[in-house]
C-alpha cells in the first residue's frame, strides 16, 4: 500500500501474525490503505506509548489490536488515543483464548475496546468492522464494503452437498 494508512493493524508479537493477517488481508481485499506493526504492552511498553499517542497526527482513523494470553494490548492502546480500537483475542495454548477474550473485553466504563472474536474470525470482522467505520465517510469504500457483502452472499450453496 502506497497511500497513507487510514487503520493500523498491532499486535503483541510476531507470533500473532498467523492470525492477524488475515485482518491485514481483508484490509487488502478492499483496498483501505493500512499498516502493521508488532507493539507489545509488556515488552515494549515505550513503542505502544509512542504508537498510541501519534496515532492521531499520524492520521489512522481505527486501530487493530490482537494479542493473547495476558492480553492489554488493546485496552492500554484504547487508554492513549481517542480512535476507536478494535480488539481482537489471539487464541492461546494454554486457555485456548479464553485468558484473551477476557482481557480484552473487560474493560471498566469509560476506555472503550470493541472487541472481536477469538482467532481468525475476529481478525477478519475487525477488518470488516474498521471498514465500516471509514465507509460512513467515504462512498467509494462503501461501494467495495457492499460489493464485498454480496459476494460473500453469492457465494453461499443453496445444497449442503455438491
Ligand atoms: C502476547 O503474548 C502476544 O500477543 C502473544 O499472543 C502472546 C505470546 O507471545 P510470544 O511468547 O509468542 O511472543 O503478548
């Protein structure tokens, strides 16, 4: 993508990207420019700072935040920037991304995080999700996001067999 990224897609560390792309390639599939960064809340709280707190004058309008496990990636984004942070629980070995979905979702009145499924599913809603908040202000993309929805319609047998 060579336009400035309008959503920014995190994650806490390379080995959510199994799950996170496909976040990235439904992004890709509509053609909303976007960008992807590793930024862990433990292990790199000085790059989340800096990540959340230029997010705005940087121009991103939505942030992705998948991680597992112990997961305040999302909420402690969503505590330094005004923009709507989507997040979405990686699954864990462990919980199986229950441990995720907890984190992510529980957050107290006041710091909002609109929070996905577990896994690959919540990876592409967060996608579609953050889409359809741009498309409120950007027909053409409301045109793709549409076009994307039929297709997906369209490709629905009507026989559970072939
Ligand atoms: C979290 O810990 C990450 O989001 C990841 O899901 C989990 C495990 O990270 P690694 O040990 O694989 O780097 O911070």
């Amino acid at each position: 993508m060579t336009e400035a990224p309008l959503i920014g897609i995190i994650m806490g560390s390379r080995s959510d990207w199994e799950t996170m792309s496909h976040a990235a390639a439904t992004l890709d599939a509509l053609c909303v420019p976007h960008e992807t960064r590793v930024v862990s809340a433990h292990r790199t709280p000085e790059r989340l700072y800096d990540y959340a707190r230029s997010a705005v004058d940087r121009g991103l309008k939505v942030i992705i935040a998948g991680a597992g496990g112990a997961a305040h990636l999302p909420g402690m984004t969503a505590s330094m920037t005004r923009l709507p942070v989507l997040g979405v629980p990686v699954e864990s070995k462990a919980l199986k991304g229950m441990d995720s979905l907890l984190s992510i979702v529980q957050m107290p009145g006041g710091v909002p995080v609109g929070t996905l499924a577990i896994g690959k599913p919540g990876a592409i809603n967060a996608a579609l999700l953050g889409a359809a908040i741009l498309a409120t202000h950007d027909e053409a993309l409301a045109e793709r996001l549409d076009a994307w929805r039929a297709r997906q319609t369209a490709d629905v047998a009507v026989e559970p067999f072939d």
